[in-house]
C-alpha cells in the first residue's frame, strides 16, 4: 500500500492531488455524439441519470450541465429508487448510467431493466470493461485511473467534466457557448492546482468544522449536488452527521436544526443564484449559526459576514462547481485527519457494493 500511496499519507490525498492531470486529460478528448436520434417522436423526455452515491450527485449536477448546454430535458435519479421499468410515463431518449467502479450492483440492476424496457443505455464509467460497460449499448469512460480510497474524489470530478464534455457534444443552445467554455476549460487544471496547494488554509477551516457534531451543507443549482457531496464526504470519512440542504429548503424544516453549535458550510455560486445564497447566509447568520462560505474570488465582502471563508479560483459558471468539490474533498479529509480516523477505510463501507 505503501507504493500506492506514492509518497501521500493516505490513498484519498493522492487521488485528490490527481485531479489536475486527469481533468487535463478528459479536456483533451473531444467527445464524440453519443446520444441517438430521437425513436419515440414527439412524446421523448430528454435523458434520464442514474447512479447511487457520488455518482449520483454527479448524476444531478450532468442533469443541469446537460439541460444548460444543449436544453435537452435531463432527469436524474437514485438507481435504488428508479421503479418505473414500463416506459409508459416517461420515454427517455437514452438512460445514462453512472458509476465509478462499474460495479455497483443497483446501478446495473436498474440500467438492465431499463435496457430490457427498450430504452438505449449509456455506460459512463471509470472502469474499463466492467459490468456496467458490458450491459450498456454505449460506454463513455471517464479515465481517472483506478481509485482505492473508500471515498470517491477524483472519480466524482472526473464524472463531472466527462458530463460537462457530453453536454458540449448535444446540439448547443448557443453555439458560442462551446467557445467560451474551451478556455475556461483549459485552465481548470491550474485552477484546481491552486486550491490544492492551499492546503492550509483547508486544514485549519477543516480542524475548527471537526469540532462539531452536525454540519449542514446548502447550496442552490448546480452547487446543491456539491453541498450533497460534501455532507457525504464528511459523513463518510469524519463519521459527523452532516446533511445537504437545498438553500431556499432551509426555512422549510432545517432552519430549526441550526444553532451556534450546528453550522453551515455555504457553497456559493456565480450564477443567477447567488443573490439568493447572500440571502440564505444573512438568514443563518440572524440566528447566531456559525458559517463556512466557499466562493469564487471576488466575493472577499463575505469576510464580513461568514465566520470563514474559502476563496475560489473563480470560472464559468458551470465549471466553478468542479472547483468547489475539490476544496470539499480537502475539507473532509483535512476534518478526518484532525480526527485520527482510518481516511482510506472507513467503518462499514465499502468501496463499490455489488449486492442489491
Ligand atoms: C459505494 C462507495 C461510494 C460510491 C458508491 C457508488 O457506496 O463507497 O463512494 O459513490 O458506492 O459507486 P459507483 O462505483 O457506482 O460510482
């Protein structure tokens, strides 16, 4: 394990510091079409995400990617939780299955069923060869090379540009879109690189968060499946009972859990919903809740208003999340290694689970 580990503490720091270079590489392949033609005429409902765990956050996150990018209707669901196999309510253009390992026995379960309902299905996994990739008709690979830490990372991130790269290959919305994208993309590397080399300022935002026993994750649009990931990041490896929250879903139910003892970690974004996510801070910052806004630069007022605040490199709207997931990962592991935990190997989970 030692040779694995390359030098890193642990496996899950290593495949976090691989990031850079497998985003570089998926940038790199131009994805070809893969979403075929229309079969069910007018009735079509777009395409249907299915994955369980991070995949299935990543599978949230490609639903708006997809539906930004080429307005094609996308849906996504749990794969433990997609009963409808008839097709009679919905006919989906293609059924596009997600899952790092390739393994994970519900996620094939329900791309079979969908398969044998006669819908197309897509395989977009990180292995080659395995058994999601033999039941689908088409795989995309997402080629993060093989991930051991119980806690997916690179392959989480890896999900989410080889979606971003799926969306560009549908006939685009706006076509200039693709272009602005493709230098936004090109620097994603070194952006992500900057937030690595932070490892400081991580850790000790990470060390105070250990401190807690509960921690609510909230974002809004695409940065909602980045709050749910982070919360599973940290239920994962930190054992604290963290829950992802939708950000306008606070003052529903949630609001009541927080306390000076409960905080937030606020994931904020550049887009049309960050006016609603200062208004969220305000709200929980009202009430005494102490808060850990992840922004892109530009936002340093949050200074004054959050207890603590990462910066981001800022991008395009649709890449910052990838952006904020890595400075989640770092959170988690930076809080479980402040907490002497088994990072790699945490209780009761395993790394790909191939029962139903
Ligand atoms: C397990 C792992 C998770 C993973 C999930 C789905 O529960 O511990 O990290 O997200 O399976 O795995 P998959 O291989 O299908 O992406």
């Amino acid at each position: 394990e030692a040779v694995a580990r390359a030098g890193y503490q642990h496996l899950m720091l290593k495949e976090i510091h691989e990031q850079p270079r497998i985003i570089r590489n998926i940038i790199q392949r131009k994805q070809s079409a893969w979403l075929p033609g229309d079969s069910f005429g007018e009735t079509t409902c777009g395409v249907l995400l299915i994955g369980c765990g991070s995949s299935y956050h990543a599978c949230l996150a490609g639903k708006i990617l997809i539906e930004r990018l080429s307005g094609i209707q996308a849906n996504a669901e749990l794969a433990t939780e997609l009963f409808d196999v008839t097709g009679s309510t919905r006919r989906y253009r293609a059924v596009i299955g997600l899952s790092q390992s390739g393994e994970t026995a519900d996620t094939c379960a329900a791309l079979d069923r969908q398969r044998q309902a006669g819908f197309y299905t897509v395989a977009v996994s990180n292995v080659p060869g395995s058994r999601i990739t033999r039941l689908a008709e088409q795989t995309i690979l997402t080629d993060a090379g093989p991930e051991m830490s119980v806690a997916a990372t690179k392959s989480f991130t890896a999900q989410l540009v080889t979606l971003l790269n799926m969306g560009l290959a549908l006939p685009l919305k706006e076509p200039k879109r693709a272009l602005d994208l493709t230098g936004e993309l090109r620097a994603l590397p070194a952006r992500l690189q900057r937030i690595l080399d932070r490892e400081d300022a991580h850790a000790s935002a990470a060390r105070w968060l250990a401190s807690f026993k509960n921690i609510i994750c909230i974002g809004r649009g695409i940065f909602l499946p980045i709050a749910l990931e982070c919360a599973l990041k940290l239920k994962e490896i930190t054992y604290i009972h963290a829950e992802g929250c939708a950000a306008g879903e606070l003052k529903h139910g949630t609001l009541a859990l927080l306390s000076p003892v409960t905080p937030v970690i606020a994931f904020m974004g550049t887009d049309e919903t960050r006016a609603q996510m200062l208004t969220a801070i305000r709200e929980v910052k009202a009430r005494g809740v102490p808060v850990l806004a992840i922004a892109p630069e530009g936002e340093e007022d949050l200074e004054d208003l959050a207890d603590r605040v990462i910066l981001l490199p800022r991008t395009d709207p649709l890449l910052q999340p990838v952006l904020a997931a890595a400075a989640a990962q770092m959170l988690a592991y930076h809080a479980a290694l402040s907490l002497n935990l088994p990072i790699d190997n945490p209780r009761n989970l395993a790394k790909s689970v191939t029962v139903e």
